[in-house]
C-alpha cells in the first residue's frame, strides 16, 4: 500500500473534521492510499504545534507557502477562510499538488472561475468539500430520481435553514460583514449544490436578499450597535435544465431550525422528501401504490444503500455527518490513486458561483437573470 503526505491548511472546526476523516478512511473504506499526516498549518506556530498534537501531524506550521512548497507535503485539504482559498489553491497546482477545497470554491465568482481554470491546467486532481450530498439518504434519492421512482421530476423545493443568528441580541462577529460570509455565501451553496446534484444544472432564477436584523450589539460589548453588511435570509425562484421549476431559500435567522437541509421533489408518479435533521431517513410517495395505500412511507437507511454498509451493519442505526467528511476523504484518495476525479469537482463549485453571483444580480434588478456559463 502507497503512503501519501497530507499538509492541512486550517485547525478549527472544519479542520478538525478533515483530520479525523483522514486517519480514519482507511480503515473505513481500505482504500489503496493510505494517508499520512504531515503538516498542518494555522494562524500560530504555539497553535499549530497544539494542533498538531492534538490531530496527529508529524509537523506545523504557521506559513502556509511552507506547508504548500514542502515535498513530504504531496496532497492538500483547504480549510481555511474562503478568502485565503485562491491563493493557496493556485499554488499547489503550480507545485502539481491535488487538493480537496472546503466550500465555497472562493470568496467570489472570479476566485472560483480561477481557481477551475489553474485546476484545468495543471490537470490533478481537486474536489470541493460538499459533504451532505454523500449521507446515504441522498444518495438514494438521486439513484430513485434516476430510476423513474417517481416519474417526470415537475417541482424541486430546497431549504438550508438554520438559527445560529435568529436571537436579535446576538452581537456581531465575523459572520456579520462581507458578502461571502452573509447567508448566500455561506449556507446557499450547500442547497444550491444538492439541488443541481439532483436534477441538474439551474438555468435562470429570480432572487430576494434581505437583512433581517441590521444592526447588532458590537462583539466588544460596549454596548454601540454596528451595522450588518450581509444578509441574514435569500431565496430564489428558478428554472433547471429541461424546464424543472424550483424554489430555494435560505436562511441563518430560522429560528428551532439547527441543520435544515431540507428537499422536496414532486414527479408526475411520486415524491420524495428529506431533511438533515433526520438525515437516516428517506421519504417516499408513490403513486402506484392506489389510494388504499397512498401515504409518505420512511425508508430508514441501511446497509443496502450507498456508502452505508462501511460504517454498519445494522438497518436504522444511522450515520452521522463525520461519517459525511469520511466519505469525503476516501473520495479524494480514491481520485489521486486513479487519477479520475470524483464529483463534486471545483467545476461543480463553479458552478454553484455562478448560481449565487446571478441571484445578487437578480436580487438588483429585481428580474429573471440567467446563468452564465
């Protein structure tokens, strides 16, 4: 079995989740290439030594270019801020370096158009982090869309809906300020890339953007109100490939709501629906079932469904989402032992860039706007 050098850019929630899933791949999926942690790097020597410890890095790092330029360093896993993605990005790929990228792609439209063309370029290997399109649930969902479960797909609706900033008295923080950390930035892109796995590409939408609460108590607590320069709630009405109409929301101000991605597919011989918050369970309307029958029927995940089994052999007992991450990984081992690129790729981050710059241009001009691209 092939070792090979992973340099992790990022120790703080996500990080943490990228490491974990590393060490633990292998022995998940006994993938052919074994992952060896190498570096990580954060914002402090004293904290990437501590991370280290912690994850299991044979060394750390501060500067970032080190971690990037070292040759024990042979993969990368971006996950840091969106606004540092660009830069690193680039110049592993000059270094001829496959990297796995947390979502989103870049911290705007030109970044991620960037970075899929020095991807193209360089011709390794790149994924993005869209790890809730892996549960086993969803999975099943595009297989039963596939198959003609349900018919003719005629409506999708989607939500990725949360309450992390539904209290008004919540102070300010760097969610507050720039547009890639407002609620089309940070949370659509999730909805938006699980939409389009399921049905295909969005071809025109008609956006609103709005700012809940405008102002915030200062984080210092000095008691001053600062202004919010993001949103905190965005939706869209939209058309997919082949005249599919849609809907997708999202907010950060849903208040109960803790992980609400949220779907709903209509077809002309059933339905689908599902939501993270359940996210071992599928639910299933079919039409030839009669009316004697009709109802939504819970399909509990199991070992006969996608990427399940690895984990467990018990129908019901569930994943969970570092189970998501882990999928993840061996998706990116997997692609550099092969050399052939899982979805979702940076063309697929990409992609849902551009869905997010024509809502903000929609949300402007206040008509349809079409996808570039």
């Amino acid at each position: 079995m092939r070792e090979i050098g992973i340099g992790l850019i990022g120790g703080g929630y996500m990080g943490k989740l990228h490491a974990v899933a590393m060490q633990a791949a292998p022995g998940v999926f006994n993938t052919a290439l074994r992952p060896r942690l190498e570096m990580i790097c954060t914002t402090t020597e004293e904290g990437a030594a501590a991370k280290a410890q912690q994850f299991g890095f044979a060394r750390a790092t501060s500067d970032w270019k080190m971690l990037v330029s070292d040759s024990k360093v042979e993969a990368i896993v971006i996950a840091s801020p969106q606004t540092t993605h660009r830069e690193i990005a680039l110049e592993a790929f000059r270094l001829g370096k496959p990297v796995l990228c947390e979502k989103p792609l870049g911290a705007s439209l030109a970044d991620a158009t960037a970075m899929v063309q020095a991807a193209r370029e360089s011709g390794q290997v790149n994924l993005i982090g869209f790890n809730y399109i892996r549960t086993p649930a969803t999975q099943l969902a595009k297989e039963l869309i596939s198959e003609g479960a349900i018919g003719d797909v005629t409506f999708f609706r989607g939500e990725h809906t949360e309450d992390f900033f539904a209290d008004p008295d919540q102070p300010a923080s760097w969610r507050s300020f720039g547009d890639a950390n407002g609620t089309l930035g940070d949370l659509s892109p999730h909805m938006i890339n699980c939409a389009q796995f399921l049905l295909g590409s969005i071809t025109e939408l008609n956006a609103q953007i709005e700012t809940v609460y405008k102002k915030r108590p200062s984080e210092e607590g000095s008691g001053q109100m600062v202004e919010v320069s993001n949103d905190d709630v965005a939706q869209f009405m939209c058309r997919f490939e082949g005249g599919i109409a849609g809907h997708l929301m999202f907010s950060r101000v849903a208040t109960g709501r803790k992980m609400g991605l949220i779907y709903e597919i209509t077809g002309t011989k059933g339905a689908i629906r599902f939501n993270q918050e359940d996210q071992n369970s599928l639910w299933l309307y079919q039409s030839k079932d009669g009316e004697r029958l009709a109802g939504f029927r819970q399909i509990l995940t199991g070992p006969a469904h996608p990427d399940y089994k690895a984990f467990c052999l018990g129908p019901g007992h569930g994943t969970g989402y570092q189970d998501q991450l882990i999928m993840e990984a061996r998706d990116f081992l997997e692609a550099i032992e092969t050399g052939n690129t899982n979805w979702p790729t940076f063309a697929d981050g990409l992609a849902v860039s551009r869905v997010v710059d024509a809502a903000k241009q929609s949300a402007q001009s206040g008509a349809w706007t079409k996808i570039q691209g």
